[in-house]
C-alpha cells in the first residue's frame, strides 16, 4: 500500500518490483506526493516501467578502507538495480540521487556507458598500484539492463586487457555471456565469481529477488562457470534469521553439487531506508512470521533494527548469531567449502601498447 510521502501513481500496476513504497530520499529537501491529473491511464500505461537514465563519470574505480571489507577498490556500472531485491543494503544509495529507496532504485537506473574508457585511463596513471577491483558489490553489474547497455562486457575486457585481477559478485545468468573472458583470465589467476544464493524456495525467491534469476537458474550458473574453470564461490547471503535461515544446509549442498569451491554468509543487514522498506515487505508479504523476523534481527544489534560496527555489522552478535556461524561452519566443512580460494594475481598487470606508444629499447 501507498502512502502520503509515496511519489509513485497508485493506479500502476508493480509485476515484479520487490518494494512497496517509494518514499521520498533522506536528502530531499521538501516532500513529495503523487497528484493525480484526472486522467484514466491507458492499458499500456499501467505497469510501473523502467527508466534508464546515462551519467558520464569522470572516475569509476570507488576505494574504501573498511575492515570488513576483503577489497579496497570496485566499480559500478549502473546504479540502482532491477532485481528489486527488498533486503538489498545498496538502496540509501540512491538518495544520493534525490531518489527514493524504494520503488525508484528498482525503476530509476542509471547507467554509465563510459566506464570502461574511464577505467583504462585510471589503470594508465603512472601511480596506480594494482589490486584485485570488487564488481558486484553495490549494484549487480548483470542486471537486466546489462543485456542492452553491455557496459560490464566491456568493463571485463579492458580489465583483461592489462591483466589486471577481477572479483565479480552476481545473481545474474547473464554471467554466462561473458564465459569467454571470464574462463581465459581464470586461467591466468586474474578472475573468479561470487554467486548469491538466497533461498532454494522459488516461490520466496520471486517475493523478495522479483527480477533476479530463479535459485535453480544460479546453481546451472555455478555449474556453467565451474565447468568452464570460473573459481565460483557461492555466496548465502543475506541468511534471513525467521525466514531463510534453516536453508543453510540444504543451500550448501546444492551449491556443491553445482560445483562451487567456496562459500561465504552475510545475515540480513538493514540500513537507513532498508529497514522500513523491508518491514513494510514483512507485513504484505509474510504477516505471520514478521514479529519473529524482526525479533531476531533486534536480538543480534543491540535492540535495534541495525548497528553498523565494524566487525559485527556482516554477523551480528549474540546466541542466535554464534548459532548461525557454527552451523554454516560444520556444514561448509563437512561439504569442502571451508577452503579459502587462492589470492589473485596481480603480478602480470602490464597496460596494454597504444598505436603511437615508444617501443622499449632493447
């Protein structure tokens, strides 16, 4: 249901979007509110579609210095992102864009068609000191959009290019387009691929990923990249406490047997508008386990939705989190998923020659 602060016409059709609201940004200035202009929408016109709008950034590689972060640089080709995941921490982003949280970072994208010619200029500054670049870790880079933009296609190529090392997260089948760049870096130890698998239920899976893949469609992911030399790590997360969290087993086993050789967890995290937003998605959605969900969640932060400390903000804390660490560790063991993944190489970075560049003298 909408409310007064929502900005999206009540009378649209929403097939496929994860939230239900669309409350104004944290930095919007004045409020704002649907009008209706007394117009009957045609047929056409009633589904809430999708935007795409074109940034032309002047950097794309992002750094952090977050101790719980295993990377110190990414890239983002979009922003926003199409899958409509309700838990997806990345939502506050968009209110950097005077945009919602909400229904607008699942309709409202945006896309970076330069990113690849600005990220090879930055990998040509003199004092550019190479390390494995995160892609995937804010928006998902083979979302929808990618199929017409092919902006993420490009990013990979450039990377491999200057041997230069890639981690990719996704849920996206659209990975397997990129098999053929993807499989030769792996064999040079510059690339792997971090699946998300949330849940094995299709029916939650569609609730709360709408637009994302299907669980059975990532594991024949895993399976493609696997079989074609991808290092895949399986990633479950978020587990959510009430809701997901006794697919662990099961989701490891299946991940697995897809051939994954690494997995990781993350518990559901609920920053800024993410918390209302995926309480509100609790109360349409599964009304009879909300109070448990949430309770669960309050237990492992304090008594709070979140709390963003370093080193406690991936797990939580608390009986319920120990609990869920232990038994992702025994069954990750048990399944020989516990082995960390080789570091990537960064040994082999080189820029690439370009028509007018001086040849070394030899």
């Amino acid at each position: 249901m909408s409310d007064a602060s929502d900005t999206i016409d009540p009378r649209l059709r929403r097939p496929g979007r994860g939230a239900v609201s669309n409350a104004v940004g944290r930095y919007e200035r004045e409020s704002r509110s649907f009008e209706d202009d007394g117009w009957n929408l045609a047929p056409e016109e009633a589904a809430l579609g999708t935007r795409v709008s074109i940034e032309r950034p002047r950097s794309i590689i992002t750094y952090n210095r977050s101790p719980d972060l295993p990377f110190d640089r990414s890239i983002n080709p979009y922003r926003g992102c199409e899958h409509g995941c309700i838990y997806c921490f990345a939502r506050p982003s968009h209110a950097w864009l005077g945009l919602s949280a909400g229904l607008d970072f699942e309709t409202r994208l945006v896309a970076r068609p330069d990113a690849p010619e600005v990220l090879a200029t930055e990998l040509r500054k003199p004092g550019y000191k190479v390390r494995p670049i995160a892609i995937g870790t804010n928006t998902d880079p083979y979302q929808p959009i990618e199929k017409t933009h092919g902006i993420m296609r490009a990013c990979l190529q450039v990377l491999s290019q200057f041997n230069h090392p890639v981690a990719i997260v996704t849920k996206g089948s659209l990975v397997e387009r990129d098999i053929d760049i993807l499989s030769d870096m792996a064999a040079r130890g510059l690339a792997r691929v971090g699946i998300s698998v949330t849940t094995l239920d299709a029916a939650l899976s569609r609730a709360m990923e709408p637009r994302a893949p299907a669980p059975a469609r990532r594991l024949k992911v895993i399976e493609r990249l696997a079989s074609a030399g991808v290092p895949v790590r399986a990633m479950v997360s978020p587990v959510i406490p009430g809701l997901t969290c006794h697919e662990i087993e099961p989701i490891l086993k299946s991940v697995a047997g897809a051939g994954a050789e690494a997995a990781s967890w993350i518990m559901l995290r609920l920053p800024l508008e993410v918390s209302p937003l995926f309480r509100e998605w609790l109360a349409a959605t599964c009304p009879d386990r909300a109070a448990r969900v949430m309770g669960h969640v309050r237990d492992m932060h304090g008594g709070k939705d979140y709390a963003a400390d370093w080193g406690r903000r991936m797990r939580g804390s608390g009986p319920y989190a120990e609990m869920v660490a232990q038994r992702f560790k025994v069954a990750a063991r048990r399944l020989g998923l516990d082995a960390k993944q080789p570091p990537l190489r960064c040994d082999l970075f080189e820029p690439p020659a370009r028509a007018g560049d001086q040849m070394e003298l030899f």
